[in-house]
C-alpha cells in the first residue's frame, strides 16, 4: 500500500533501488547524526519509502508502545505491521485514506526541495 502511494505521486525514482541501499542509506544517516552533523537526513538520498515507513514506526511506537519492538504474529514473520496495529486500535483509522495523506505530505515536500518537479 506504502509503495503504491509513492508510486502514485511520481516519487519512485527517489526510492532506494534495493534492501541493501536502503540500509546503507540509513547507516549513512545514522553514522552522520553520530559525528554531530545538523542535517544527518542529508548524508544520504531522501527516499519517501523510508521516510513513509520511519514515520509510521515511531507514530505506532508512541501510541502503541515497546511491545511493537518485541515477537510479532507468527503469520506476519514475527514482525509486527505499524499500519494494522493502527487499523487495529484506532477506531476511524483508515489505512488507505492515511497512507494518502502522508504520501501526499512527502509529495509536496520532495516538490519544495527539488526532489521533483512540481506541477504548477
């Protein structure tokens, strides 16, 4: 759902080709942020991907709780879904309507940054 949502706005050519440059990228971040670097968000390519993911992470961590860190559902490969914990616990969450929301708010910020061209 994440990934069509981008793919809808035109943003997939900021996503990370694959898994291990998606990880890299994160590292680069993260090393960055460590060194003291103000931007460290900058010391790799913005990916709306990731950006969609890290913001339903931390939002499910902060509503949700640490169990989420733990053993998820065995039919999920022990992970748990931010996105269906929501769907699960927030009367009114729409996942499709939200998921829109946000890929619109990444659109509209890759447009401010230069990331893509915006349509006038």
């Amino acid at each position: 759902m994440m990934r069509g949502a981008i793919e809808q706005r035109g943003l997939s050519g900021l996503v990370a080709k694959d898994g291990q440059t998606a990880i890299a990228n994160e590292i680069a971040q993260l090393e960055a942020a460590r060194s003291g670097d103000h931007e460290p968000q900058k010391a790799a390519p913005f990916d709306p991907l990731m950006s969609m993911h890290w913001h339903y992470v931390n939002a499910a961590l902060e509503n949700g709780g640490l169990y989420l860190l733990g053993e998820g559902p065995a039919e999920n490969d022990g992970h748990f879904c931010p996105i269906c914990e929501f769907e699960k616990h927030s009367k009114g969450f729409s996942a499709s309507e939200e998921i829109g929301s946000v890929a619109d708010q990444i659109r509209k910020y890759c447009v401010a940054e230069k990331l893509i061209l915006g349509v006038q």
